[in-house]
C-alpha cells in the first residue's frame, strides 16, 4: 500500500492523473481501460477533474461499485451523479457506463444480472483495471458496511445489503474488488481519521481492512491525518 497525504484541493486532480494514466497504459496493452467508481463527494470532483486529461475515452468502460436502491434519477443514487459529473462532460460513449440495475424488484436477481454483465465484459473471473474506493467514519467501504451479510460473500462478485443509511444497496464483493489490478483510495475529512488509521494499520475489523492492500493507493488529506493543513 502507497500512501500519500496532499492538501484538499488537490486531491481530485492527483486521483484524475493517477487514472487517466492507467487508462492510457491499459488502453495501449490490453485495448480498452475498466474503472469501477463508489459514491460520495470526492469521486465527483475526481471525474470532472478527469475530463480535463488526456484520456482514451472511446476505449474506457465505467462501472459502478455500489448503488442505492432508489428510483432513477433520485439524488441519493449514484448513477445521477456519475451521469453529471461524467457523462455530461466527456466523450465517453453512453453505453460505456454500466449501471447497477436496482430497479428491479427482486435485488438478488439485479445482482446476478451485474455479474454476468461483469463476465460479459470484463472476462471470467472479471478484472477491473482500476477500482475507485472511499472510507466511512465506521470503516465501511463500498457498501461493505459493519456486521452485514454481505462481508461475507465469497462466492458472488455482487451482493445485496441490507437497509443502510435509509436505503438497501448493492455491491461489489471483496472477491470483485481484490482481483482490480489497481486501488485508488480517497480519504477526506477529520471524521476519517481513526479509520484511515486502522485501515493503513491493516486492521480486518473494520470492512475496508479486508481489502487487499498490495495494490492499493491512498490519497489523504491532512483533515484525515489529524493534520492542520
């Protein structure tokens, strides 16, 4: 695991950067680039950044790494905010964003229908280039949250949550997300802190301690390092 702690403002351009690079680099070895992205705030400003890069878009595909189960176009869902800050600005093709389908009612059967989109486009076991990952004040990541079923997949590379946080979610299993060629961690804010300190300790109690860490990077602001910047 790399670590590096950079002032607030200029964590979303490093993130841009670090992606764009690899799309560039897989693009060139292996024909096209495979990001999954989490929800939140800082992966927002991370993709508008990227629009601004030397990016290969006609060869990039976009995944999601969790969703809410909420009607489209709610702003709880990050598919509406991946479609803002994305696809609203950059060439990337329409049909290369893969939503996670929680519309449909029966969620065990949507997740298996992830999967095999999955299977069909990124190989058997599927292998992402790059998965986007953030850290919550109790440690979860995607939405692996504490104590859910879900940690506990091992044979699926898509699960089902139960209510967290007002709503129901599905997510890519550790199984799905340790077989990335790369993690990119964004961490921000002070109610990080004593997270982003077991996760670099490599603590497995907390959810995001059990994602594979040697081909992690984290990018933290100061704010998460109990740092004054």
């Amino acid at each position: 695991m790399t670590f590096e702690v950079l002032a607030p403002e200029s964590i979303a351009a490093k993130a841009a950067a670090i992606i764009a690079a690899d799309a560039r680099d897989a693009v060139a070895t292996r024909g096209r680039f495979l990001l999954a992205v989490s929800g939140g705030r800082s992966p927002w400003e991370m993709l508008r950044a990227l629009v601004h890069e030397d990016v290969p878009w006609n060869n990039v595909h976009v995944y999601q790494v969790d969703e809410r189960v909420a009607p489209a176009g709610d702003p709880d869902r990050n598919l509406t905010h991946l479609r803002e800050s994305l696809l609203s600005h950059a060439p990337l093709p329409p049909d290369h964003i893969y939503p996670m389908p929680v519309e449909v009612p029966d969620l065990q059967m949507a997740a298996a229908q992830y999967a095999a989109t999955l299977r069909a486009t990124a190989g058997t076991p599927p292998v992402l280039d790059l998965a986007h990952l953030g850290l919550g004040p109790d440690g979860h990541t995607a939405s692996l949250v504490p104590g859910d079923p879900v940690l506990e997949v091992s044979d699926a590379d898509v699960g089902v949550t139960a209510i967290y946080m007002g709503h129901p979610r599905m997510t890519l299993t550790y199984p799905m997300l340790n077989r990335s060629r790369r993690i990119l961690w964004l961490v921000t804010g002070a109610d990080k802190v004593e997270a982003l300190r077991r996760l670099r300790a490599g603590d497995t109690s907390i959810p995001g301690g059990r994602i594979s860490r040697k081909q992690a990077d984290v990018l933290a602001d100061f704010a998460a390092v109990g740092q004054a910047q």
